[in-house]
C-alpha cells in the first residue's frame, strides 16, 4: 500500500491518509478482509506521529470502510454495494466541486466549463 504525504498541502496529514486509503479501498484496489499496515508501522514509514496515524484509522473506521481488531489490527470491511455506490457518487461530486472551483479561479464561465465536460465525454465514446 502506497501512502503519499505533502507536507505542504492545506489538508491535514491524517486527512491526507484517510483519503488515500479510502480510494484505494473505492476503487478495489484493497479489498474486503485485506489488512491494513499497523498503525505503528505506518507512522514509521512515512516518518510521522503514530497519534497522526490513529486518527486517520479512526476516521476509517467511523466512516465504515474499515475495523479493528485488538491485537490482530485493521481490516477492510465489506462493503455494501448500495453504500458504496453512494460513497463513489459522493466522491465525484466533491472531485466535481474542486474543478468547477478551479475553473472559476482561473476565470472560465459555468458555460465554458460545461462545454470542457461535454468534451471530455464526447472523446470518450
């Protein structure tokens, strides 16, 4: 598993990690019952505090895309289909929001903006 920190990014490490882990698990690249690196190991590797580590898996775990067990560690939980699909819409709509935003600070129109995603599906077909 693959974890990237920017040190310079305005999001939070653990938000950084929580994210990145919960793509992974999104696009199936981690599926159910797969372990996650302990929480020690993890801070270890990306050389932060083990503290930064624990929130992020909390999160995880708030958010249902993982468990815990003492003693055993982290796991991938199953995922429902319907909550998943939910989760991905979710996703793409954030993704959406950050690039009409973008779009907007460099000064395209809605309109503009919409005819780049016209665009992009139409290269796709």
């Amino acid at each position: 598993m693959q974890i990237m920190i920017s040190n310079g990014s305005k999001e939070p490490i653990y938000e950084q990690i929580y994210y990145q882990i919960k793509k992974l698990i999104l696009s199936g690249d981690l599926q159910e019952g797969d372990s996650l690196p302990s929480m020690r190991q993890l801070a270890r590797d990306l050389q932060i505090s083990i503290i930064t580590t624990k929130r992020a898996y909390e999160e995880l775990e708030k958010s249902g895309f993982i468990y815990s067990i003492v003693g055993k560690g982290s796991f991938v939980s199953e995922q429902n289909k319907e909550m998943m699909r939910e989760r991905k819409i979710a996703v793409i709509e954030e993704n959406l929001m950050i690039a009409v935003q973008n779009g907007k600070e460099m000064g395209f129109s809605l309109k503009e903006l919409k005819e780049m995603l016209t665009l992009l599906f139409t290269e796709d077909e």
